[in-house]
C-alpha cells in the first residue's frame, strides 16, 4: 500500500487539493496545442523564437549596460558597458533581419549539436567498461547527424528549423504536465 500525502509535503502543495491535478493536465493539453499550431507554420514559429531571442537579448543588453553605469568604478565597467551594448546590437539585428538572425542561429544550433554529439562520442568510447555505455554512443551518433543534417541544407532549411524545435519541444513539455497532472490524480486517490 502507498504512503499517504503527508500534509505541508510537495506532493500535497503540488495536489492542491482534489482538483489541483487538473491543473496540470490543462497546461499539459494547452502546451500541446500551442506545439501543434507551432508545427502548422514551421517559418512562423522560426520567427518568433527569433524575436523572443531578440527580446530577451535586449533585456540582458539594458541590463548588462544599466549595472556597468552603476558600477563604474569597477575594473571591469568597460568590458561590461561593451558587452551590453554587443547584446543590445544583436537584438536589434534580430528584429531588423529576423531571417538572416534565424540562419545565424541555425548554423550556431547545427554546429553546437555537432559539437555536443562528437563529445558523447567520445564519452561513450572512454566508458566502455561501464554498462550502457553503447546507448551514449548512440546518443552521439544521433546528436552528431542530427547536425550534419541541418549543416548540410544551411542556410535553405534555416527558415524552419528552430520553428520545429520549438514546437517539438511545447509538445514535449505539454505531455510532460499530462503525465504529471494524471499521476498526481492517483495520488489524490489513495
């Protein structure tokens, strides 16, 4: 038999009573349908993760620029009063050429997942006294591709490449809060 939802424990917090399940189960199902209406329009999903880069790259860029004002006597006011203003030029840039931004960051994405792969290969091959080892290989190899892939058709394929990843990931992340709200229900049960 399982153990009861003690009162004040995370489990009861995140229950929140008989019906704090469907919360979960709701914005696990909204999610899915926000990654569904992203997959519809590849190169309208694509520009707006470029514009959400852009904005958050702006934030950081005042940000950044506000604390290097607020900091002036420090040795590193200079490199951070830069640094900010790098970052408010690229969020710029991405709102002033979103497509030319999503090809930057799609050769950035292919070459990061290239990067990644080849380590898990390499991961892989160092452990192989170590059980399982062969799926980290295989990790590899897929990351490793899955880069190539995108490599091979850039800058063509740029124009939807993030928009899938972006609606793979909300379609991830949405059955992820179904699960979570429909185990959570169980627990409610008992």
């Amino acid at each position: 038999m399982a153990d009861p939802i003690r009162p004040g424990s995370l489990q009861a917090r995140l229950v929140g009573g008989p019906s704090g399940w469907v919360w979960f189960a709701v914005l696990g199902a909204a999610l899915i349908i926000l990654g569904l209406i992203a997959g519809a329009n590849l190169f309208a999903s694509s520009i707006v993760t470029i514009f959400y880069i852009g904005i958050l790259m702006l934030v950081a860029g005042i940000a950044e620029i506000i604390h290097a004002i607020g900091v002036k006597e420090w040795r590193g006011f200079l490199f951070s009063l830069i640094s900010g203003l790098f970052y408010c030029a690229a969020g710029f840039f991405a709102f002033y050429d979103p497509t030319r931004a999503d090809a930057a960051l799609t050769l950035l994405l292919a070459i990061a997942l290239i990067a990644a792969g080849l380590l898990r290969l390499i991961v892989g091959f160092a452990s192989r006294q170590q059980k399982g080892w062969g799926w980290i290989v295989a990790g590899g190899v897929v990351t490793t591709l899955l880069g190539l892939m995108i490599l091979a058709r850039w800058p063509f394929d740029s124009l939807w490449v993030l928009g899938l990843f972006l609606s793979i990931d909300l379609m991830f992340q949405g059955w992820t809060f179904v699960i979570v709200g429909f185990g959570l229900r169980a627990l409610t049960r008992r």
